[in-house]
C-alpha cells in the first residue's frame, strides 16, 4: 500500500473545496478516465436479487447510460439504505456504501457537502425513503444538495417479506394487514414537493428509453434531484404496476409530462389536462375543450404549485399517472453555499492556529 | 439588620495575613485583608444576568493572576417565571494565591439578588459568611412569591450571617438618571453595579471588563455606556461607603511562565477539535443537532470556517453523526457532538462506523439521564452506554477529559486514536467540564502532536487477486494497529463498497461465512484492545508511594477527588489518587496497579459505572461511592469517605484525631 504525508495547514485555498490530503492521493493513484462502457460498471459481485425483479431492469438501464455522462467512476458515490434495492452499490463498480436503515440521505449530505467535486448518488426504496427516512428524505430535499435520489417504489416491504408500505394502497392485505391497510398512503411526488425539492421526476423501471431520459436530466441537475422509480417486486407485489405497463391500458393511464408540449394523452390523444376552476388541473376529453386550455408542460415554473397539482391528478389506483420531470428549477446549492462560506472565511481570516489558540482575553506570567 | 463591617471573609483554616490601612478616596479609612482563597456565589433571577456578571469576574480574575475554578448552575428554562424558585440562576466561582482543583464546596460570600435567590442559596452558605442582598428586591410581592411570611431583613433571621443588605437596584437607577434610558432598561445594569463592588472589594482590574462592555455593546452606545456608568458605580460605592470598611486581597497565584486564557471545557474541547484538523491536515466536519449542554461546541465551531472547518446543523440526531460519518467516507475528519439522549439515537450509525471502520469523533457532554432527566446539570451516567450501548459486539475506544482546559488535549488524543487505528472514538466530557472554566497555559501549535502519520490514505492496490492481479482490499489491515486502509472516493482504481453486513477479512466483500464472522468480530475487538499499547501507564499520584488506599475516578471528578487527597495528605494520612483518562482500553497496568493497595475507592456521579468495569475486568474489590444529585462532589464530603477507607483499613497509621475533612468546611 502506497501512502503519502499530508499537508499540514493546508485545508484548500479559495475556490479548491477539496483538502490537500485528499487532493494529493487522488493525483497520485494517477489518470482519470471518463470514456466508459456499461461493462467498467459492472462489479465481480453476483447479483442476488429475486428473479424476474424490477430492479435488475434498473440495474442494467444505470449501467448503461452513466457513462454518457463523462464521469469517472472512481468519482461516483452511491449510498444506500436498506432493503432490496439497497444491494445495489453492491453491484456497481464505483464507491459505495450500504449504510443503515433510511440514513443514507443523511450520510450523503456529509459527503457531498464535504466533496462537492464527487457525484453522489443515493438509492432507496419506498420503506427505506419514506418510513423510517422519511425525516432525512425532506430535509436534503429541502437544503438542495447535490445529490441524485433514486426512490425505488414498489409499495410493498420485500426484504422482510411482505409487509404493507407507505406507498401502499389503503385495503391492501398483507401480511401483517390481514384485514386490509388502513393507512393513507404517501405520494412521494407530492411529498417531494411540498419539501419544495428543486428536481422531481418519475419513471417506470421496465420503459428503459424514459428512464434514461429522467436520469439524466436528474444527474446533470444541480441540487437535489428525487426520481421515483416504479418497480415491481414480483414476489410480494406482482403487478403492482401492471396497469400503467400493460400495452392495452398503459398509454390510456399515463401521462407523458413532454416539456413545452401540451398534456394530451391516451389513444388517438383523447384525454388532456386543463386547469380546474380551483387552480388545481383536472382531466377533460380533448374534443370538448378549447386547444388554448390544454396546459402546456413547464417543469421550469418556479412555483411548485404547478407540479404538485400535476403529481394530484393520479390517485392510489394509478389511473392518470405522469410520467417524466415534474419540476426542475434552478437554486443555489448546500454544498456550493458552504464551500463559498468557507471561501469568504478565508479572505477574511487567516488560518493561524496559534493566533486561534491565543485568541480572547489573555495574560502572560513572567518568568 | 446586622454588621456594617464584616470581618476578613475566607476558609477558617486559611491563613489570614497582614491587614493594612489606607485612606481612600472620601477620607474614609479601609482596611484591605490579604486572604488566599475565596469562594463568591452570585445568585438571581435567569433574567438578571447572573452567567455575565460571573464571567466578567472570573475573566478580571484570571487576568489579574489568580487560579480559579468556576461552576455555572442555571435552570433549564430560559427565563422561567421572574422571581420564583425555580428561576434562580446562580455562579460560584473559588480562587486563590495558590492552584485549587475544585469550584469549591461551599461559597465563603453569597450575593443574592432577590429573596427567591437568598431562599434557594443560603442553606449552602456557612455561617459567618458574607451575605450581600439586593435590599430593593425585598418588597412584599416578592417575598410572598417564594413563601416568605416575614421579611428575612427585619425578622432576624440572617443573624448568623454577617448580612449586608443593599440597595442595588435604586443605586443602579441613581447612576443612570441622566442616561436617558427607561427605568426598566436602566434597572437591568444592576449586574454590573454588583460587579462594580465586587470589584472593589477584591481590588479586581477593571478594565478587561469596560472594554468587554464596549465591544458587546457597540451597536448600543448608550447601552454600553450605561453598563459602564453602572459598573463604575458600584465600585465607587464600595470605595467610599461605610457598609464595607474592608477589602480583600488574594495574590496571583504562581504559575509557569507563559500565555494564559481562561478557557471552558466546551471552548476547549472545540479548539482541540480544531486544533486536531489542522495538526492532521484534515478538514474537520461537524454534523449535530443542538442539544444542551453541547451545543456551544456547535456555535464555536461554526465559527472558524477559515479553518476548512464544515459546520452542519443537521434534521436530528441520527443526521448529524450520518452526515459526519459520510464526510469520513470522503476523507474528512467526521465529528458529532451531543449529549446522552443524542448517543442514545446514534448508536446504530456508531455501529455503522464500527463495522465500515472509519475514523469519527462522538463527542458526548454528559448530564443529568435517565431520558430527558436534568438538561443542565452534570452527571457521568453515560459511561456504560458508550462503552456498551450498541447491538451486536462493537467496541469502540473511550476517553474522558478531567479539566477544562484538559478538554482541549482529550480532543486531540481522540483523534489520534480514530485516525490511526479507523474507528469510532467516544470522547465523554460532562455539563460541569463544559461551563467551568479555569486559566489554560495556551500551547504554541508546534508543540500539539503531528497526526499528519495518521492518516495515510490508500494511493493504490494493497493485495492481488487469485491471479495475481492487482487489488485494493479495503479490509487489509495494518499489522501493528490492525487499521484497515482508507482509501477516498476520487482514488482511480481503488472504487470499493462497505457497509454494515459483515465484511470478508481482507477484500470486504459480504460474508456470511461463520468462521469470517467470527474472526472478525475478534479482529476489531483486538484492534482496539490493541490501542492500550499507544497510551502511557496508569496516572497514579501517590507523593510518599507507600499509600495502602487508593482512590480511582475518571472525568471531571479530577477535581474534586484531588482536592479531597490534598486533604487527606494534610491529615497526615497517605493516599493514592489513580485517574483514568483512557477508559477503553485501560492502560495496560491498571490491573497491576489496583492490585497494590488494601483498598480502592471508586467515586461516581452515577451508581458506580467504573466500579463495575473495574470488578469484572481485574476481580478488585473496588468500593463504590455515588452521587447523581447533577453536581459535582464537594471534596470535604470525599474526604471524609477517604479518611473511613483508610481509618477502618487494616493498615492504620493514623495521627490520632486529626480530622481529614475539616470539621469547618
């Protein structure tokens, strides 16, 4: 094992938020490459998820549309929680840590506020994110870190076998809801936003060209990014989905949210979306209302009143879904706030320990 | 009403030595009476601002020369209802010509700002003492808030005092009639004017504390120059009343030649974090939640970004020691500081840490448990929950300060260990540490440890496949510190997953294999179990080494447990005062040690944490002596119980009736 000394103060000048230490280790492993193929992703580790699971369609469509991005993979984190799709960093040949129970919102921050020249990426399930991460999941929402969050839902618990979700429907019978759940369910869209999260967008784990399509408008956004993944768990949950994924009723159910195109959808076109009398948006049949009244989609509205009456117009039995990028605006970020506070402290300060330790109120005794 | 000229106030066993007599200024002749040591208590309402006026006089006092010791006590309420019990906010500070370890048990001076703080307070003040009241206060309303059925001033009650009642608050307005400030923003000058005479009366510098008024106030001129006016007042009036004829001196104390601060645990505490990053050449990152009594650790850090230090005020908890953890995963410093309550809900992520095997500072500011118990009093409660408190086997290192100044060192010491051995450190300070101050000998920053040889972060592959390619195995341990290699993210090449399963020996991958696991839970208990061999031996203090009782503390009962030896020594009696600073491992001679006395005294502000630690891991029959009332022990009371041990004993050697803990104290 090669190592090196480190810098001693030296913790980055002005506009490197990277440290010495750091820095120098990094340059001596030596060159970076960035002209991936879906292979350099792929880890000597076996894939153990169920057969037939939505998340090695997942799997598959991340592995091969990272290296688009031009990215070194030795510069891609992923974090996860726990559950199934948890395993993923497992699989994935960058760094990675399969942390605790719904933290990995929490460890990310650290991370990325600390290496802003990283890209961090978190994966999370519907119990993970929403449950017992719930807290952590709205907070990084609301601070906008640089992150990009994949929320794996598949309303069901499947690590531990079959338990009802937050995400799923009220009356589900499961095993530990015999009688049918009675717990409303969350919506993670809406949720998202009323954290007033800055990139929202949704994808279905088996349409391979969409999802592409939202991650990468999700990795190239700055600040946080939560992309919820419609997965099925084929073995506590099977055809969870189905309605939206089945050829026959998929495209008369969902959505496709097209920026700057008008919300018109279904077969031959005949569902829209138009604004309801209360500034919400509800669904008319598009020969019985005026082309000019068919809202035209703007995931870039600064206000996400927009957005969320968007992610309302789907309930818990997924008819009239949208699909693609809620919302995606421009804010500054957590980690770049922080790197430019630190910056301004150190125009304004000089790093002098000893003027530190000897700072305030002192004396001096004589000899 | 009782005497207007108090006698010389100071420990009856202390010397009092000359008294002299000058003119001063109103021809008024006062006598000044040197003593060596004085214990003041400051007493009033939260809102009276008795934390200030404590500070600025243990700051004149440290600037003037003297050692001190100094023991804030306040309510958890901000500002509870004005004038009743629970409100009382109060300030003990003891300091002498010569070094004391110990606030002090009981106050030689107690100054009490209304009659809620004279009812909460005098029973602790002995009689003779020096009572000064706030006369002002004492109006029927106030009284009969705190169920006094007759005013203490006229009832004679406080005849066995030597009382001198006041009127601090109409003097304080008298000054500041041209002030042009309101009766009620003028009456809250009236700290100062308290400190103004308390000033005179132990010939305090004034100065540090003018400038200090103007620098806080200097958005409020006239704010800072009431608080100046006032302040000045009150030394007047001491100079040329007749209410004290006497003022008192107590010499500097002798100290090493050098740069002195008065320093708290928490201030110390922070810049030994600061002081570690930088001796390192990492950057520190702190993820917390405010929790009392550690949050000023929070606000000081937060407060030295040009440090590269990261401050984040996390959601909770759990996010806080995550998110630090997570800033160690990309090669920073990951701090967390909180108190028992937060350790209780960051246990999982510590043993998160535990398992992934990275370097991360747990600082925990003890105080008064279970659950939300006493938020602002000190207790060592915690010490089973740091060392115990996760699921699973998962050991971590435990070290505790045992001054506030030694707070600083602790710091850097723990973080020496979690850099060169990838683990979790728990650094276990307490509410008392933490708001006591004392004067620190400011260290020149080349002399603190380099830790840069700590680090060493993996720069390529340190193992080879089956084939012989090359690998990065993040579980290859070094084979001294069995340290595992810390390889950053950014590192080409050296891309790697951990987490909390089990990790195979060497390339860390899962491993459900039950002789790994078994190796590896044995491995990292080894690992640190293995750290004992880079720390010293046991501290034992034993001047004359032929004591037969032993007395072993850890923490902030240093003090306390010290000044009680001192006693015990001036009783002619021979003891041994052992101090633990590395909880876990011990040093690897404590066994050895324990083993050489008849007897061996563990005191506790908890139920006997350390004892049980210390009867399970050697078989000594250690003596627990407890106390959780949330302060700390009074060294008189300590002594007593060490003169027991050591009169019952089967070794007496004893000066016949020679009383160690002082029948006056």
């Amino acid at each position: 094992m090669t190592t090196l000394d480190t810098h001693v103060h030296d913790l980055g000048m002005p506009g490197n938020p990277i440290s010495a230490a750091v820095a120098d280790s990094v340059a001596l492993a030596g060159e970076k490459k960035t002209d991936l193929k879906a292979k350099d992703l792929k880890t000597d580790q076996e894939v153990r998820w169920c057969p037939g699971c939505g998340d090695y369609v997942i799997l598959n469509a991340v592995q091969s549309f990272l290296p688009s991005l031009g990215i070194a993979r030795e510069d891609m984190v992923i974090i996860s929680g726990i559950g199934c799709s948890s395993r993923f960093p497992y699989y994935m040949n960058t760094y990675g840590m399969h942390s605790i129970h719904g933290r990995a919102p929490a460890i990310a921050t650290g991370l990325a506020a600390s290496r802003p020249d990283l890209s961090v990426w978190v994966v999370t399930g519907d119990g993970d994110s929403l449950s017992i991460g719930g807290n952590h999941l709205i907070h990084a929402l609301r601070r906008n870190v640089n992150m990009t969050i994949l929320l794996f839902n598949n309303r069901i618990y499947g690590l531990t076998k079959g338990q009802y979700s937050p995400t799923s429907e009220v009356g589900k019978v499961t095993k530990s809801t015999p009688m049918g759940s009675i717990d409303a369910p969350f919506n993670p869209i809406s949720l998202a936003l009323g954290a007033d999260a800055t990139f929202v967008g949704r994808a279905m784990d088996s349409d391979r060209k969409g999802l592409t399509d939202v991650l990468r408008q999700a990795a190239e956004h700055q600040g946080t990014s939560l992309v919820e993944i419609y997965q099925n768990c084929n073995i506590f949950n099977d055809g969870a989905f189905e309605l939206l994924k089945d050829p026959n009723t998929g495209t008369q159910w969902s959505i496709p949210l097209e920026q700057g195109k008008p919300l018109v959808f279904g077969p031959e076109g005949a569902a829209c979306v138009v604004k309801d009398d209360f500034g919400g948006l509800r669904i008319a049949e598009t020969n019985q209302v005026d082309a000019d009244d068919i809202v035209v989609h703007d995931a870039t509205r600064e206000n996400p009143a927009y957005a969320f009456a968007l992610s309302r117009l789907s309930s818990q039995d997924l008819r009239y879904t949208p699909m693609g990028v809620f919302r995606s605006v421009s804010k500054p970020t957590y980690d770049g706030m922080m790197t430019e506070q630190l910056d301004t402290a150190k125009v304004q300060q000089t790093a002098d320990l000893d003027a530190l330790l000897g700072g305030g109120e002192t004396w001096t005794v004589g000899n | 009403m009782t005497a207007s000229t108090p006698p010389p106030i100071g420990a009856p066993h202390d010397d009092v030595s000359a008294t002299a007599a000058h003119a001063a200024t109103g021809g008024l002749v006062k006598s000044v009476v040197a003593l060596d040591r004085v214990v003041i208590r400051l007493a009033g309402d939260s809102g009276d601002g008795m934390q200030l006026t404590g500070n600025r006089f243990t700051s004149e006092t440290a600037s003037f020369g003297n050692d001190l010791s100094t023991l804030p006590n306040f309510p958890a309420e901000i500002r509870a209802p004005t004038g009743t019990l629970p409100g009382v906010s109060s300030f003990q500070l003891h300091f002498a010509d010569h070094d004391i370890m110990t606030p002090g048990d009981a106050p030689d001076v107690l100054v009490a700002m209304n009659p809620a703080a004279l009812k909460s307070n005098l029973s602790d003040l002995p009689g003779g003492g020096l009572l000064i009241l706030d006369s002002d206060e004492f109006t029927p309303r106030n009284l009969a808030k705190v169920g006094y059925a007759t005013n203490p001033l006229e009832d004679g009650s406080l005849e066995a005092w030597q009382t001198v009642p006041v009127p601090l608050t109409s003097m304080t307005l008298d000054a500041l009639a041209d002030s042009g400030l309101g009766k009620k923003e003028a009456e809250r000058s009236k700290n100062m004017f308290t400190l103004g005479l308390l000033s005179w009366m132990y010939h305090r510098p004034t100065e540090g504390t003018v400038r200090f008024l103007e620098r806080q106030f200097r958005r409020k001129p006239d704010i800072a120059a009431a608080n100046i006016a006032a302040f000045r007042a009150g030394y007047n009036y001491g100079e040329t009343t007749e209410a004290f004829a006497v003022s008192y001196e107590i010499k500097p104390a002798p100290m090493e030649a050098g740069l002195y601060r008065n320093i708290s645990g928490n201030q110390a505490l922070s810049l030994g974090i600061v002081a570690a990053g930088q001796r390192s050449g990492l950057p520190i990152f702190l993820g917390a939640y405010p929790i009392t009594p550690a949050s000023d650790i929070l606000h000081e850090l937060s407060k030295h970004k040009a440090f590269g230090v990261r401050t984040f005020q996390a959601e909770d908890e759990i996010a806080g020691i995550g998110a630090a953890l997570g800033a160690s995963f990309g090669g920073a410093l990951g701090v967390t500081t909180t108190s028992g309550p937060g350790v209780a809900l960051k246990a999982e992520t510590i043993g998160l840490a535990v398992m992934t095997e990275l370097p991360l500072l747990i600082v925990d500011v003890q105080r008064g448990g279970p659950s939300t118990g006493l938020p602002t009093k000190t207790e060592q409660s915690d010490l089973l929950q740091a060392m115990f408190g996760r699921n699973g086997e998962a050991p971590l290192p435990v070290i505790a300060p045992r001054s506030p100044g030694d707070c600083f060192d602790a710091a850097i010491e723990a973080v020496r260990i979690a850099l060169t051995y990838r683990t979790p450190v728990m650094l276990l300070s307490d509410g008392y540490l933490a708001n006591g101050a004392e004067p620190w000998a400011v260290p020149e920053a080349d002399s603190l440890p380099d830790l840069t040889g700590t680090v060493g972060f993996a720069t390529g592959p340190n193992a080879a496949a089956t084939d012989g390619t090359p690998e990065f195995h993040p579980y290859q341990r070094d084979p001294e510190t069995l340290a595992r290699a810390w390889a950053v993210p950014g590192t080409v090449g050296l891309q790697h997953r951990i987490g909390g399963l089990e990790k195979a020996d060497g390339n860390g991958n899962i491993s459900y294999d039950p002789a790994n696991h078994d190796f590896m839970v044995r491995t990292r208990q080894a690992k640190i179990d293995g750290i004992a061999a880079s720390i010293g031996p046991t501290d034992v203090e034993d001047p004359d080494g032929d004591a037969t009782v032993a007395v072993i503390g850890w923490g902030s009962t240093y003090g306390p447990i010290g000044a009680a030896c001192r006693r015990i020594r001036a009783s002619g009696r021979k003891v041994a005062q052992i101090h633990v600073r590395h909880i876990n491992p011990f040093p690897t001679d404590l066994g050895e040690v324990l083993a050489r006395y008849d007897r061996v005294i563990c005191p506790e502000m908890n139920l006997g944490q350390l004892a049980l630690l210390l009867r399970a891991k050697y078989l000594v029959d250690v003596q627990s002596h407890t106390q959780v009332s949330g302060m700390p022990f009074r060294s008189a009371e300590l002594a007593a119980v060490i003169q027991d041990a050591i009169d019952t004993s089967s070794t007496p050697a004893v000066p016949a009736g020679a009383a160690a803990n002082g029948a006056t104290q």
